[in-house]
C-alpha cells in the first residue's frame, strides 16, 4: 500500500524526539553519544516488501509504519536502532514462541528485538546472545509504545537505560504511587517500589507517602524494600533503623541501609561490624557489603587485605564472585591478595565461556600489579584466547572506523578477556589498534613473546 498523508502519531513521535534530544544536548543518557537522537531517512515500500519477501515473514505493523513514516534506523534505547537489513530474524534460545528480528544492541551481547509470530508478535524482547540469561518481554503492546515510552521518559529525564530501559514500571513519580494505593499485593508493590530508581529524583510528596508507608508496613521483605529505596533517595530517618535490626539479627536489611544510606559517618561507624557477619552473607547482602567497602576505598583503614578471607569461600557463586572481584579490583593494596589470583588466573576451569565476565573482574584486580609472574600469566593467557573467533571478530571492529575517528572496542567475550589483557600490558607500547594487529600477526607476536 503506498504512502499518503503522515499520519498524526508520526507527527507527535517526532515532536517528541525533538524535545528529547533538547533535554540531552549533552548526550549524556546511555548511548545517545552513539545515535545523537538523529533518524535515518524513512524506509521505501519497496524496500520493506522486498525484506519480508526475501524472509518469508510480514514484519508487525508498529514496527513496519515506523520504518515507513519515521526512520530506517538511527535514534533509540541504548545504541539505537539497526537500519532494515542489518540483522537478519531468526530462532534465539530459550524462546520457543516466535521468530525475533535484532533491533540493536545493548552492550557486549546484549541485545533488543522484535517478535515476528506466535502469541507475542508485534513486541520487543531483551536477550543475551550468550545465553547468560533468559530473554525478557516488554510489557508494551508493540514496538510504538515501546519507542514511546522511551521519549517521554528521555523528555522526563528519567535515565532508565542505566537499569536497563523497559525493564520496570512505565509511569511518573505520581502514577506510580498511585499504583501503590490501589493495590494490596506484595510482590505488585515491591515492583512499584523498584521501579523508582529510574528517577533521578524523588518528589517530596512520594518521599513522604513511602516513609509512612515503610513505617506502618507489617510485611518485612517490602518494608525492606521500602527502607532500601528511600535510602537511595536520601530521605531523613533511614540510618535510624539499623541498631533495632542488627539487634534482632536482620543483618543483610541493616547492611541494606548501609549500603545505600549515602551517608559517609554510617558506613565509617559500620564497616567494622558489616566485616564481621560478611563469611555468613551470599547474593543482594554480599553485593552490599562489597559495595560499602569499595565506596570507603580511600579510607586508610580500607584495603584489600580485609577481605581476602572471602576468596577462599566455596559456597560463593558466580555472580558473588564477581562482585567480589569488582570490589578488590577498587581497593589498594590489591598485592595482599595477589597469590590467590595467581592460582586463579591460569586455572583453566576459569577460562570457560560462561565464566567470562568473572575472569574479566579478576583481570582486573591484578591489574597495575608489577611482578614478572603476572606478566606470565597474563601472555600466555593472550596466547590461548587470541586465537578464539571471538578474537579474531573483535579485531576487525578494532580496524574499522566510527565517524569520530574512533575504532571499536572490544565486544565478544573472549575479544573483551584480550583487550583488557592487553591493557594490562599497556598494550605492548602501542595505541588500542596497532595493539590488536600486534596481536593477530603471529610472527609479529612470536617476536613480541621473545622479547619480553
């Protein structure tokens, strides 16, 4: 069917967009740097037909009128959207319902797409081509309420992205603690009370409502929540709750308040006991008090000594361990832990794929570290993953070229482990893209290995 007249909800998404890219002139929301909020010509008819004919498929209407009245590409959540023909649709794992079409790219593997069939056509999904977690669907009906919702809030300047956009519950400060009122159930407010780190900040009328809330709630895991949140926002009286549960044993709610209370003199008071109870803690209450360590990392008392007990636990998982890692990676003396992660480094059962980002942590905890055994470790750890097709992928994006001149960073899992290998190496004395032909040159490298 040909164009005629553009129709009305064209006219108000550009407007938006407009609006959008004037409350971010400094590009600073998660990936705008990228896009710029600018869109690419508008697609063809014919251009379109002939995707669909080529695959076999009739793309869901929202998206389609998108390509046709406002954009091929350009301007979007995270690094914006793929021009029509940049990715090609297909199955994604752990998703049996329906076809999916890659719309753009999140970050490393992480990715947004549109559903083609199934009960879910017309929608967005979020996924991970490495499979390190399940894909996620958008609660929006289809791709226009979607890109939507991500210009109001951009307009709103909700910063979302940072959290990943979409993931939490559309509405303003207002609507959301209307949402509250109206329902008694508690998992359904502990989700309206999540949704709210997406503002920058929280009005006084909210921040008031939720304190009594908290204060009168019964329920202690979203009374936690409350206590969380409000924290975050720096609402008065929070720090007044961690005597009354330390004192019942409500250890990881207490280090919840530390850790978010975003007082300096708590965590200072604090972090000696936090230190205590820390062998007993795993998953969200860990994470806290790692994170309460790395925050007084310029403390002198502060060192990566203190924890180096909890290197050596066996009931850590992955992501406690990354956080971990996280964590030393900030701290001084890092040398007071360096034996652990000589161990750790070349132990091959850390080199799987699914243990990438763990290794990448603890990379970077030895990081700036000067001992010859490290640099040993580091080469021969180039040597075994340069040769991966991950690498092989990520050094032609170093070779190609943005329009600011810039090459590209480093993206697939084992390209990401060289990358900031060779940035513990100071990238051989070279600058990032001489550094990947260095490394992809075998001759060249061979002579490097020699001489070092």
């Amino acid at each position: 069917m040909a164009k005629s007249t553009r129709p009305s909800w064209a006219g108000k998404l550009r407007r938006q967009l407009k609006r959008a890219k004037e409350e971010d002139r400094g590009l600073s929301r998660f990936g705008a740097d990228r896009h710029k909020y600018q869109l690419r010509p508008p697609a063809s008819e014919k251009d379109v037909a002939a995707f669909e004919a080529r695959f076999h498929i009739l793309l869901p209407e929202g998206y389609r009128d998108f390509l046709l009245w406002m954009g091929n590409g350009g301007a979007g959540p995270f690094y914006g959207l793929y021009r029509l023909g940049e990715a090609e649709p297909g199955r994604i794992s752990d998703y049996p319902d329906g076809a999916v079409l890659p719309l753009g790219t999140q970050g490393c593997t992480l990715m947004t797409g549109l559903v083609l069939d199934g009960p879910h056509r017309g929608r967005v999904i979020y996924y991970d081509e490495d499979q390190c977690s399940p894909p996620i669907l958008m609660r929006e009906a289809d791709f226009l309420a979607w890109y939507d919702r991500w210009l109001r809030e951009v307009i709103a300047g909700y910063d979302e992205e940072e959290m990943d956009f979409g993931l939490y519950l559309d509405g303003s400060p207002q609507e959301l603690m209307e949402l509250y009122e109206g329902t008694t159930d508690v998992q359904a407010r502990m989700e309206i009370v999540e949704s709210c780190y997406k503002f920058q900040a929280l009005p006084s009328r909210q921040k008031t409502y939720f304190k009594k809330a908290c204060d009168s709630e019964q329920n202690p895991e979203l009374r936690m929540v409350l206590i969380k949140m409000l924290s975050h926002f720096r609402v008065p009286g929070m720090e007044d709750q961690i005597d009354a549960l330390w004192k019942v044993e409500a250890y990881a709610e207490a280090i919840s308040v530390i850790c978010y209370s975003g007082g300096w003199a708590v965590k200072e008071v604090w972090w000696p006991r936090v230190l205590e109870k820390m062998s007993s803690l795993r998953g969200q209450p860990f994470w806290d008090a790692c994170g309460i360590f790395s925050v007084l990392k310029d403390y002198p008392e502060i060192h990566a000594g203190l924890l180096r007990d909890q290197l050596y636990r066996t009931d850590l998982d992955r992501n406690d361990k990354t956080v971990l890692f996280h964590c030393l990676s900030k701290l001084n003396s890092r040398e007071e832990v360096l034996d652990y992660f000589l161990d750790y480094l070349p132990d091959e059962r850390n080199h799987e794929r699914a243990e990438y980002t763990t290794l990448i942590y603890a990379i970077w905890v030895t990081k700036g570290i000067k001992d010859p055994r490290l640099e040993r470790i580091w080469t021969a750890l180039l040597d075994k993953f340069r040769t991966t097709q991950d690498a092989q992928d990520d050094f032609a994006g170093s070779q190609m070229h943005l329009t600011n001149d810039c090459c590209l960073g480093a993206s697939h899992p084992f390209g990401v482990i060289c990358s900031n290998l060779m940035d513990c190496l100071d990238r051989f004395g070279l600058d990032y893209r001489e550094a990947w032909k260095l490394l992809m040159d075998n001759e060249h490298w061979a002579n490097w290995k020699l001489s070092f």
